[in-house]
C-alpha cells in the first residue's frame, strides 16, 4: 500500500468515526500591493507568490496573473484528487496532465460595460491518463469521481457565498 493510500485511509477513518474533525478553517492568502499592478500573496506557512497582470492591462507581466491562478488551482487541484482515488484504488498512474483554460471578456474587468461579466465565461479541463495496470473505463471514472470531489472544481460550481469586510486606513 503507497504511503498517500495508508495516509488518505488513516484519515478517512478519523473523519468516519469523529465527522467534527473533518470541518476545517482554511489557511488565508494575503495579497499584498508591490508595485503597480504587483502583488506579493502570502500564506501563514511561508507560502509566497508574486502576480501581475500583462502590459496591455498596465501590467509589468512579472508574475502570473490572477485568473491564470485560478485555472492552476482548478488544474492542480483536480490532477491531486486524480492521483489520491488512484492511489487509494492501488493503481499507480504514470501518466497524468490537467490542463485548464478559459474564455473571457476583457470588457468586464475594464468595466467598459455592465452588461459584461468580469468573470469568466467557460472553463475547460482536458486530462491525459494513462496506466499499465487500469483500464480505460477505470482511468475515466477517476476523473469522473475527482470531477465530483475537486474542492477548487466544487467551489467555482458551487459558488458558496461570499462576504467582504472593508478596513480603511
């Protein structure tokens, strides 16, 4: 049994047997103004990333943009859940690439128009999977179930509620 299979075991036996234990507060990400359009985003354990939007947005195009982050989350986070259900079914994958991208209408960033959306328009996710020991309906229902438990993929379906307080200083 892989360790990710005998971790992920161990704790969905924790969360079984005393459920309190699975809700959890969720470490913040602080962005910090740099320069310009730069911002330094910090976490509490020393995690640092540095975003910027390109020049035509007024940009300095020294780190990835914000909406660039999102599909890496969203990539990086269904590509993870992938690989724990395959671990935790004892197949080893040795292939495994998510890619995310998306359509947009720079429109309603600028707010040039309030009937245009900020937000994106569609997101498409494309997985490549492979594995010696799986058959391909098996490597699709890994998908499937990641797809089901994602929790950045959830989330942008979900759209749980979100609040916003304001400190002037």
């Amino acid at each position: 049994m892989s360790t990710v299979s005998e971790a992920i075991a161990k704790l969905s036996k924790t969360f079984t047997d005393q459920p309190e234990k699975a809700r959890t507060k969720n470490a913040a990400a602080t962005a910090s103004l740099q320069d310009g359009l730069q911002f330094l985003v910090t976490g509490p354990a020393g995690e640092k990333i540095l975003t910027d939007m390109p020049a035509p947005m007024g940009g300095a195009a020294s780190g990835p943009n914000p909406g660039w982050l999102l599909r890496a989350a969203l990539a990086s986070c269904n590509a993870t859940v992938i690989a724990m259900r395959a671990a935790r079914l004892g197949v080893k994958l040795e292939t495994l690439e998510v890619t995310v991208d998306s359509d947009s209408d720079n429109r309603g960033i600028l707010g040039l128009d309030d009937r245009v959306t900020a937000g994106l328009l569609s997101l498409r996710t494309k997985v490549r999977i492979g594995a010696k020991d799986a058959a391909p309906a098996q490597l699709r229902e890994f998908v499937a179930w990641a797809e089901a438990h994602s929790p950045v993929g959830c989330t942008i379906r979900q759209a749980p509620s979100a609040t916003t307080e304001v400190e002037v200083v």
